[in-house]
C-alpha cells in the first residue's frame, strides 16, 4: 500500500513539473489564416493546431492563434502584432512557440515597400513572445507553398515567396530558433491546397504531423530509401554520400567496406556520412544502426549506376525486342520499377485514380542480379551488358520509364513553376501540352475528381519516380523520350535543357545525361523535332546524343530493334565517361561554303564519311529562292566533307539533310553512326 502511494505521489509531481515548469507543455500556434484553418469544413478539429493537440495528446495543451490575413511586417496590411491573437499569444505564455507567418507579406503592399524590415521585424516578434516565457522553446517555419494557379503567382508572389523563405532561414540562424520544413512535404501534393494557398484537413493534418516530429524528434526511428535493397550496386573508386532519416538526436552507425562511419540525426532527422572510396567489387554487406534498430543490406556491389528513363521506347523489354536477349550476370544488377496502372486506352478505376493521387504509381521494385529469365529494358540491357563486357566492374540499371510521358512531367515543380509557369494554366486544356496526351489522360481520369492526377501532368513522374531516389548516387542518365512532345517541337527545345538543369540540381551537377533522337517514322512533324534535338546538344555540356534515323519502322513508333540503340548510348558513355578510344558521334555538321557551282559542308566524327550505300548521298535538298522549292541535289563525300551540286540552283538559301519523317538518307562515318538530320541558313556566312 505505502509503495503504490509513493507511486501516485511521484506520479503527481511529475504532472505538475518538467524541468521546473507546470505540465501540461502549451504549445502556442502562431501565424494567419493557414494556422487558423481557414476554408476548413470544422477548423475546430481538423485545422493543423487541433490535430496537433489529437497526436501530442494530454501531456500538452495546444492552443491557436491564427488570424486571417496577418503579415509579419509591422507596416504591412494587417500586422500580426497588432491583432487581438497576439495578445491573446501573450497572455498564454506557452512553453513552445511554432511561428507560420509570412504567407501574407508576398502581397505587393507589403513585401515591395518593407522587405528589408522582415528580418528585424521577425526577431521582435520572438524577443515580445518570450519576453512573456524567457525559457520558451521557439520554432519557425518555413512557409507552405503558393500554387502557381495563384492569380498573382507570375506577377510577383512566386519570387517574393522565394526571398521570404530565405529570410526566415535567415531568422532562424540568427535567433538560434529551430527551423521546422512546411514547404518540402507538399510541394508534390498540390491537391492538398485546393485554392493554391490553403491546406484541406489532410494538408493540415501533414503540418501537425511535421510540428509533432519537430516538438518532439520523433520522426519514425531509422529509415532509407526505397531504393536501397540486397544486391544493390553503390559508386565505386569515389567518395559519395549516404543519407537517411532517424529520431533527431540518435547516434548513427554505418558499416560498408570494412570501415564504420558516425553521424549524429540532426532536428529534423536527417543525417549523412561520406564514404569510400571502395574498389570494384561485390558480395559486402551495409549494416546501419540508430536507436535500438538496425538494417542489413546483403550482396552490394561497387560498381557504376546508370538510370535508364523516358517514355515507351526506354520501357520496351528484351522479350518485346527482335535482337536483345538477356545472358544473365551476377555482377549486372537491375532495378526494374514499373508502374501499377497504364495509360492504356480506358478510363481508370477508382482504386487506379486514388493511388495516382497519392503518388503510388509505381509497383515496389528491389535490386536484382541480371538472370537469363530477367525481362528489362532492351535499350537499358543493351546499354549495361556493353559496359559490363567494356569496364569489366560491377554495374547498376534502374528503369522507370513510362509509356506516352511527357517531358514536362519529369521536371520538378519549383523548377517549372519558375521557368515555365504556364503549364499549370489548367494542364487538361492547355495548349502547350501534345493533345495526344490530353486526351489519353482526360480518358483514364473520366471517373475522377478535380483532385486525380495523372503520370502525363507536368511534374508528376519527377514527382513519384524521381523524388523516392533522393540520395541514391547515380554515374549517369540514358533518356529515350521526346514522342509525346514532337507536336510542340519549340516548346521541347525550351524545357529539355530545363528538365537537364533539374535532374542535375537533384543528383549533382555533373550528371551525364544521353539522349536518343526520334527514329524514322511517317509523322510529317518529326524531321522538324529531330533538327531540334540535334540543336539541344550545345545547350548543356555533358550531354550526348545518339542518332536512329536509320533505324525505325514506318508504321510503328515502337521498332523493335533495340541493341543499336543501347549500344550507341553505350559508346557514348565509354567514350565521355571512361575514357575509351572510339566513335561515339555520328558525323556531326560544322559549317559550309559556297563557291560558284559547288556547296561544301563540313562535318566533325567524320574519320571515313562516307554514304552507307553506293557513291551518293542520299537526302541532301537545296532550297532554290528563285521557286521557293527544295531541289533534290547530287552529293558525294571527300575527306570529312560532302560536296553538293547546285550548278542547277538558281539561288540557293538554305540546305536540309534527311528531312523526311520515314528517311532513307545514307551519311555514315567509319564507324556505321549516322549523321543527324539537319538544316542550315545558307545565307548567313
């Protein structure tokens, strides 16, 4: 009896005190219209502080002080400090102080004239709070995003919300307050802001639960990312970074190679070691530990990771292919991740359109070594085997093409919104995206909502294929894609170079990134798209492109010989990444010159230009300015030129090559790779 009186004694006091403050802990939920749930149905349980209050349970009371339409800045529209909120923030003294506010200054009365104010004006705000609870514990966030269907999203508030968040950055350092993420965990849901700027009950649900983790470290115990399995392949012969999540604050262990690694989570969980280099190898073991809870990763290789990515003609497997069969290799690992519902034509289900929504469009994949029964990409495949046979190391292919995808939904959404915000004009009717692809989705989403997304949406597939590899290292890219754009060839050559730029801001900047340009096929507007990717070659360096006009199949956008094409991305890489002595371009046009009956156009990878078949080359026009026509002209290759006759030309202004959609033109260099279609000004000198 005396035991369990001490217990409830002892189990009193510990009510009444921590660290010599009265329990329960108040959290004080500071900010505007986000904060106090504005829009919401029944703010009173679903707005963010609420169900903050649900998770946190009774050892903390949680209290709201949102108010509609507060600026931080005391000279903006509406000053927080002025409210009757802030106030009423005073008086309850909380213990943690969570601070939203900012979201109001991108208003052009307010940002425009007293930027310079925000920093000061943030730091008063703290000093005023705790002035009330000196010991309180302060936390700031960076702001939810504004969506680009924000009718002032162009006009300012996109880049006035940018340099607000760096400023808050900037209060948090200067304030030592902690700094909790509202921005990151939404930027891929847009459906949560259904008016572009405030959460439903879910996207108020995600803040409580990033306030929760942030309050108290918890933040689901030690985690990977998906990508990380048995038989996995990791960079060899360089240092690169691993990276996960923990609780903040646990001490974790990494053990690869031999060697032991430490990191320490920090506040918002994340940690990172660097590691190796480790010599080409295979069968070790990544052991992690943080916590009390451990993972084992058995069978890693160190070798080279190529992603092998795009649209159908990437997806398109060994088995579909006429000259791909897979031999099967222990030290060619793959990672085949493909998608759980296809863009075939026909509406989806309702289970299809809930899951796209949430992002779970792919099926889960793992690493596996390369068998005799593996069914990859046939380009992928091909591409790694001639590595594999080359380099002589472990190698690494992840596939997560997608059939029809646009390339506007491989580029991330901050990216897009800035480069290119009209594509969130209402993307199911926007006419910058190829009706083909429109419509296809208009019909898999027929028995959705306004809320369903779809893999061709600008941003999507960055979005649930690319984003889940955040901290995977990669050698590389090979991208086959570019059909689902070639309506809108000019709008391609504005957003690939954009779509090159994101992937390097995610995986590092030297990415290597090689691209296949369409084939031959009957579609009038493909020489026009073919030119233009041959013209995206000198946007970016690093970047390689490999050439298949003489490949294709009139009738079918889906020919089914593959191992060219893998193996031209192949030479690429050895050549540019390895260092290997061989062709790796197909005879690439330089310049000209016209004297009297004679046109000479020179090419570079030109070592034996020479017509595939028979003396003359094939597919070289001559514009006439005299009939406004293209002529047919003869031509013949010496040395690494190819000389024309326009002796028949009355004025000649311009030069195509191959310039028919299902071509038959014939330039080849030494090696059998051949020259790109091409157009030049023949007036400009």
């Amino acid at each position: 009896m005396r035991r369990l009186i001490l217990s409830a004694f002892i189990g009193i006091c510990c009510w009444f005190s921590l660290e010599g403050r009265q329990l329960p802990v108040k959290v004080s939920c500071i900010g505007d219209s986000i904060t106090y749930g504005a829009g919401l149905e029944d703010r009173e349980s679903t707005s963010y502080p609420s169900q903050l209050q649900a998770i946190l349970g009774e050892d903390y009371l949680v209290r709201n002080f949102g108010r509609n339409g507060a600026t931080l800045l005391r000279k903006g529209h509406r000053p927080y400090i002025e409210q009757e909120e802030f106030s009423q923030a005073l008086d309850f003294a909380g213990d943690i102080l969570v601070i939203h506010l900012g979201i109001n200054d991108t208003d052009p009365r307010d940002w425009t004239f007293y930027r310079d104010d925000f920093v000061g004006d943030y730091l008063a705000l703290i000093d005023s709070l705790k002035s009330r609870s000196p010991s309180a514990r302060v936390i700031i966030a960076r702001m939810t995003p504004i969506g680009a269907s924000h009718w002032r999203f162009i006009s300012g508030t996109r880049q006035w919300h940018q340099e607000i968040q760096e400023a808050i950055e900037l209060v948090a350092h200067a304030s030592g307050a902690q700094l909790v993420d509202f921005y990151s965990p939404f930027i891929r849901f847009p459906w949560m802001f259904p008016d572009g700027l405030h959460p439903n009950a879910e996207g108020a649900g995600v803040m409580a639960k990033t306030v929760y983790s942030a309050i108290t470290g918890d933040f689901g115990g030690l985690q990977m990312s998906g990508m990380f399995s048995d038989n996995m392949v990791l960079p060899r012969d360089k240092v690169f970074t691993l990276k996960g999540l923990a609780d903040a604050g646990d001490k974790v262990s990494v053990q690869l190679g031999g060697k032991t690694y430490r990191a320490l989570a920090g506040s918002d969980g994340r940690w990172e070691v660097q590691v190796g280099p480790f010599a080409p190898s295979f069968s070790d073991v990544l052991e992690l530990s943080a916590g009390g809870r451990k993972l084992r990763y058995d069978n890693i290789a160190f070798g080279d990771i190529w992603l092998c990515s795009g649209q159908s003609n990437m997806e398109f497997t060994a088995s579909q292919s006429s000259d791909v069969r897979i031999e099967g290799d222990p030290l060619l690992r793959l990672y085949d991740s493909r998608c759980r519902w296809r863009t075939n034509a026909a509406p989806w289900p309702a289970e299809a359109l809930e899951s796209v929504k949430r992002l779970d469009y792919f099926a889960p994949a793992q690493w596996e070594e390369c068998t005799a029964g593996s069914d990859f990409s046939a380009v992928g495949y091909a591409f790694g085997k001639m590595l594999r046979d080359s380099l002589q190391v472990p190698v690494g292919l992840i596939c997560n093409a997608v059939g029809g995808s646009t390339t506007e939904s491989w580029i991330d959404r901050p990216t897009l919104e800035n480069e290119f915000p009209a594509f969130f004009r209402n993307w199911l009717e926007n006419d910058l995206i190829m009706p083909w692809a429109r419509e296809r989705a208009k019909l898999n989403l027929s028995a959705g909502d306004v809320t369903t997304r779809h893999p061709y949406e600008p941003c999507y597939l960055f979005e649930s294929a690319i984003y889940p590899m955040e901290g995977f290292p990669l050698s590389g890219v090979i991208w086959y894609q570019g059909e689902s754009n070639t309506e809108r060839a000019f709008v391609h050559e504005r957003i690939f170079p954009v779509l090159v730029d994101s992937w390097r801001n995610f995986f590092g900047a030297d990415l290597p990134f090689y691209y296949v340009q369409l084939s031959s096929l009957e579609r009038p507007e493909w020489p026009y798209f073919r030119d233009s990717q041959r013209r995206l070659l000198g946007s970016r360096d690093g970047l390689g492109m490999v050439v298949t006009s003489d490949l294709g199949d009139p009738e079918d956008v889906h020919f089914r010989d593959k191992k060219a094409v893998g193996e031209r991305l192949g030479r690429i890489a050895l050549a540019l990444n390895y260092g290997h002595n061989l062709e790796y371009s197909g005879p690439q046009v330089q310049g000209f010159e016209l004297s009297s009956a004679i046109l000479r156009v020179d090419f570079s990878h030109a070592g034996g230009l020479k017509p595939m078949e028979g003396e003359d080359v094939i597919g070289i026009e001559v514009l006439d300015g005299a009939t406004g026509l293209y002529k047919p002209v003869k031509a013949w290759t010496l040395g690494s030129s190819v000389f024309a006759d326009v002796n028949d030309v009355s004025e000649p202004l311009a030069l195509r090559y191959a310039w028919k959609a299902y071509t038959r033109a014939n330039l080849v260099n030494g090696a059998g790779l051949p020259a790109s279609t091409f157009w030049l000004d023949l007036t400009c000198r």
